[in-house]
C-alpha cells in the first residue's frame, strides 16, 4: 500500500532517484494493485506494472497525463478538486475507465509525499468490481429477504384474522346452557390459546337432559375441528331415536365407532364424559371415557364426593370396560364436571390439583350453578397469576332444584 512506499522511500534515505530507487520500483511493479505517484497538479510521473496491464498502455503513454483523463469525464474535475484540498480524505471511491473502455469501481487511497525531491501524491487503487459485486449481490438477496418478510407478514397477518375469525366462531357454537325441567345448569370455557381442543353441548329432552364435555388431545384448530365432529356425531345418533331410548353407554359406543371410521385422526384420543339427567327418576347416568378428573357430587346433608366414574380415552390405548354409574340426584345436589386443564396447571412448582377444587365446591355448594364455577375461576386465576396457561379450561355444572 501507500504507506509502506513512504516507509520504503523514507528508510532509503536521499534522493530516491539514486542509486537505491530500484526497492522502490520493485514495490511499484510488482504490487498486485495499481501504484501511481502523481505531481500536486495531478500529472502522473510513475506507475507500477499492474496500472499499465489494467490501462492496457505503455508507459511512456501515461507518464505525463492527467490521472484525471483515467477517469470518466463527469468525474474529472470533482478529483482534481479532491487532491488540491490542504486536507484530503485518505480513501475515496471513482470509477476508472479500463483500456477496453469499462469503467471500474476503484477504491483510491492517497497519500501526501515527495518523489526526487518535489512534492508528490502517492496514490494506490483498488479494483473493487468483485466486492462491488459481492455487495450488490447482498443489496439484492437483503431486498429480497425484505419482500420475502413483507410478504410472511401479510400472510401472517392474514392467517391471525383468519383464526380470529375462527376464534369467534368456535366461541358462538359453543352452546347457551338451555333452561331444562327441574335442572340449572353453566358453562365455563377458555381455550389456552385462540381456539381450543375442548367443548361442551347441552341437549334437553323432555323429562331428561343430555351433557357431554370433550376433550381432544391438543388444544389448536385440529382440536377444535375435532371437537365439533363429535357434536355431530352426537347430534346424528339422537336423531334417530326418542328421548327414552337415549343412553349414555350406547352413545359413547357410537361416538367410538365413528372416530374409529375416521382413518386421518389416528394420531388423536378423545376423553369425553356424558351424562343423562332423569327428572322422573331424580337420578343423573355417568360415563367417563378418559377424562382424568372424575366427576364431583354435591349433596347438602353429604358435602362433595367424587364419583368412581372412569374409563378409557376413545380411540385410546387398551381395552378396558366402562361402567356407567348412576347416582341420586335431588333437590339441592350440584354435579361438576371439568376437563383436566384446571386440575393440572401448576404453578411455582404446585399443581392447582383436584383437591383444591372440590374444596371450592364444598365452600359454594349452596350457592347457584354459575357462582360455584365464578368462584372455581377466579380461584384459578388467582393461582395462575402472570404465568402462562398450558390447556384450555373448560367447566360445566348442574343443580337440581
């Protein structure tokens, strides 16, 4: 580079056009980038070998000319400004103009000196067109990457709209509790993110109630999908039969069958519990296919109880029997029935955990359907405090009256 001709020329001491120029002259030809020393006019007076291959033209061709005249025409005068400052900036950047008429983008670095005793600019080029290039090449793959981003977004953006559209949707097919004879009943749900993978359905029939709560393994828009094929399957098996011929059992066996057809939701159980209010009988019918929370009984003269009421997730692993079972369900009485998703958030290292929800109900048991499950909730939320929910809560609760 140019500092290291002045060291040269400085180390050499004397005229550098005596008997010890040729270091110098050495550095000059044989430097792989292009050396020129220039008169303070800008006049060149020597170059290395590699200007002469780039210009393609002899030395004495050169010796003598303007490096100005290297440059295009726009850029002349702009450069002989440039060295005739007191104070030039060491680096720059001009195109030169190479033999074939291309123009170059070079990197100057200059440099105040003296050569056989005049004052005297050394400058050094450097042919950029590689790096020019590499930092084209990267403009256009950063642009690139900013249109590909821009579009991700807008696709993301749209895909959230979509699945707030969807969001709502679920939210309005989940259904109003029905008023039913000799029965109140609320639900409770919040998906752990916008769509859940649970859902509830309430279903009068005459002097009897139908109540299913499903659980579908993952709490996304497949759960969700899930989730609503099993309200259609419930729905199809009533249609063809009368309130009197409905039963918990059969339906679950129903449910089972038409899941099993499904050959693209292997990959999924479902835990569903169901259960059939009799108002002639005062009695509610269970079934629990794999919810790991059994239902919990509230009676005033007996406090809360929980229902030996378990079984196999549909579609699950194994062959076990399920057992409905049947229990009294009169005036005062208050049956919970909720997904796993409260019992098993933990926080700080402790799990909500079944027990502190029966004793919720055990506190509220007197009071309506709605206030025991506002009271579980806010309970719940309380526990959680700032820290993220992992599945969808999902609660439903019966009193007889």
């Amino acid at each position: 580079m140019i500092e290291t001709i002045i060291i040269c020329q400085r180390s050499l001491g004397g005229d550098p056009l005596g008997d010890k120029i040729d270091p110098i002259r050495d550095l000059l030809n044989y430097h792989p980038d292009m050396l020129f020393v220039l008169d303070r006019s800008g006049r060149i007076v020597e170059a290395g070998a590699s200007a002469f291959v780039f210009l393609g033209l002899m030395p004495n061709d050169i010796r003598g000319t303007s490096f100005a005249n290297l440059l295009p025409p726009d850029r002349r005068e702009e450069f002989l400004r440039f060295i005739s400052r007191p104070r030039m900036l060491r680096m720059n950047r001009y195109p030169m103009v190479r033999h074939d008429g291309v123009e170059v983008t070079m990197e100057l670095h200059v440099s105040k000196g003296s050569w056989a005793g005049e004052e005297a600019i050394y400058l050094t080029a450097i042919d950029l067109s590689e790096r020019v290039r590499s930092e084209a090449q990267v403009e256009f793959y950063m642009e690139e990457m900013e249109r590909i981003t821009m579009k991700l977004r807008q696709t993301q953006q749209a895909l959230d709209d979509q699945l707030q559209k969807a969001a709502k949707l679920h939210r309005k097919l989940m259904p109003a509790i029905p008023k039913m004879e000799g029965i109140v009943g609320a639900g409770c749900f919040d998906p752990a993110s916008r769509i859940g993978g649970d859902f509830y359905g309430v279903v009068p029939l005459g002097d009897r109630a139908l109540a299913y709560l499903v659980d579908v393994s993952g709490h996304g828009l497949d759960g969700a999908l899930i989730s609503l094929f099993v309200r259609d399957w419930v729905a199809e098996y009533l249609s063809g039969r009368t309130p009197s011929q409905v039963d918990p059992l059969n339906l679950l066996e129903h449910i089972s069958s038409r899941f099993l057809g499904e050959e693209l939701l292997y990959d999924y159980f479902i835990c569903l519990q169901i259960a059939l209010f009799d108002r002639g009988k005062g009695t509610f019918c269970l079934v629990n296919a794999g919810n790991p929370v059994r239902p919990m009984l509230f009676t005033p003269e007996g406090g809360v109880a929980l229902l030996d009421c378990v079984g196999t997730p549909v579609a699950g692993l194994g062959e076990e029997d399920i057992t409905p079972v049947e229990v009294p369900f009169r005036s005062g009485s208050r049956l919970l029935l909720l997904t796993d998703g409260v019992v098993d958030q933990d926080s700080s290292g402790e799990r909500f955990g079944v027990f502190r929800v029966k004793d919720l109900l055990e506190a509220h048991g007197a009071e309506s359907p709605e206030e025991i499950l506002r009271a579980i909730y806010s309970a719940f939320q309380t526990f959680l405090g700032d820290k993220p929910r992992r599945d969808d809560v999902t609660m439903l609760c019966f009193g007889a009256e």
